[in-house]
C-alpha cells in the first residue's frame, strides 16, 4: 500500500508453500537469472559462430562458480568467526547467506578454468560473460526485495519502503532497486556496445567498463545501506566497500590497456 509519504512492504518472500516445502520470490528469480542469461549467450555464441556445446559446459562453471563463490564469500567475509567454528553449515545454503563479491570471485576463478579447458582468451569469455552477469544482477536484487533484505538508511523520500518483515516502522532507502536499475542500466550499455563494435572490440573493453561502473555504483550506494553485519558499525567504510575498491582498481587498468591498444 502506498501512501504521499513512503511504501509500506508486505511482501510475502515466499510465493506458496505446501508442508515444509515452499517456493520463495528469490529462489524463482535467481534462477531466472541464469535461463535468460544462457539465452542471451546462446545469441552471442550463435553469433560469432561458437560451437553450443561449449556453452552448456560455459553453464555449468558459471552455476558452480557462482553458487559456491557467493556462499564462501558471504561466510568468510561477514561471519568468519561463526563459520570456522561451524563448518557444516557453510554447505547449508537454504539457511540463507550469499555475498555478491564472492560470486564475482567464483565467476573470475571459474571462467579461467573454463578459458583453460576451452582454449579460449580469458579476457574474451570476461567481455561476454559480463554482459548476462549485468542482466542476472536485475533478477538477484529484485529477489532481495521481494525477501525484505539488504535494504537502506532511514529516509524521508517519498520512495522509501518501509520493510514490516522486520519489525520496521520508519521509511528506508529501497536500495535493492536502485541497485537493479542501475544493473540495468549497465546491461544496456554493455550490449549495445557488444552489438554495435563487434568485432572491432578489444579483449577486455567491455569488462573492464563493467568493472567500474558495477562495482563504482556499488560503492556509492553502500553509503546509504544498512549495515549487514554488526562490525560494520564502526568501520569508516563497510564490507562491501572494501572488497568494491580492487575490483574498481582493476576496471580502470584493463579499460585503459584496452583503449590504449585500440586507438594506436
């Protein structure tokens, strides 16, 4: 329900449930993710007349790269103490838990292994794979929505959600939205510079520009999330921030090595 003043979230995370068996917003949407993502590749191998079944083995890294990445990340990055203590819980996903920076690390630690088995240029399989990654994140955020999580500051915006879930009474930032519309934003880009430059593309073009402009975007937007873990109370810049600023680092080199060799 809406009101001049801010949005009140009710959203039930789970679409319908039967015993203990439900079916939850993210779940759904995270696995759309993935199918439109395969099909946008499937459009991209096609294109550059890439054999199919390297894209089901493309799949099926990406699905380990990035479940495996996200929860590693999110265990050793927010809770370490609770997980080194508690192992065997790190391989009980359904308890909650995933790190976007973890994925982005099982992504890059997959794709080299996939690049390797392909025989492919690592950076070329990183300017394509960015593309559905963009795509994928809209789907990931939306699903945080709909779970009432990763969510703002108090704000008095007449956009402000506030998240009854929770316990909360007061308007706060939607960042998940802001962060899905920024994905989207970044899709779009991507793939009209795919679109309309290949193949005079250099390796590394468009990743380095996803580099910097998801991880530059995430940056900002930490400014005005709440803190998902209690050490980050005190820290001048949070978790995610921290772990933004390599990857940043990292689009800037490889977007200007790209661009250097493309305009001599």
């Amino acid at each position: 329900m809406t009101t001049l003043n801010y949005i009140v979230w009710t959203v039930n995370p789970e679409i319908f449930r039967i015993g203990s068996f439900a079916i939850r917003w993210y779940g759904l949407l995270f696995a759309l993710g993935f199918v439109v993502s395969y099909l946008i590749m499937d459009k991209i191998f096609k294109r550059e007349g890439i054999k199919h079944e390297l894209l089901d083995t493309l799949t099926t890294y990406m699905v380990v790269g990035v479940v495996v990445g996200a929860r590693l990340g999110h265990c050793l990055f927010y809770e370490p103490e609770y997980y080194l203590k508690h192992p065997l819980e790190i391989l009980m996903i359904w308890k909650g838990g995933l790190a976007s920076h973890g994925a982005s690390i099982g992504i890059l630690i997959a794709l080299w292994l996939f690049s390797r088995k392909a025989k492919t240029s690592y950076l070329w399989i990183l300017d394509r794979i960015v593309i559905v990654v963009s795509i994928a994140a809209v789907f990931v955020r939306t699903g945080n929505l709909m779970n009432s999580e990763i969510y703002g500051i108090p704000t008095d915006l007449p956009w402000g959600f506030i998240f009854t879930r929770w316990g909360e009474t007061i308007p706060k930032h939607p960042t998940q939205i802001y962060e899905a519309l920024t994905y989207l934003v970044l899709f779009i880009i991507l793939i009209t510079i795919y679109i309309k430059k290949w193949p005079k593309l250099n390796d590394g073009f468009i990743f380095g520009i996803f580099l910097m402009i998801l991880f530059g975007s995430r940056f900002l937007i930490e400014f005005i999330k709440e803190p998902q873990v209690e050490f980050e109370n005190h820290m001048l810049l949070n978790m995610g921030q921290l772990l933004s600023i390599p990857f940043i680092i990292a689009g800037i080199v490889i977007f200007a090595l790209s661009y250097k060799k493309k305009v001599k």
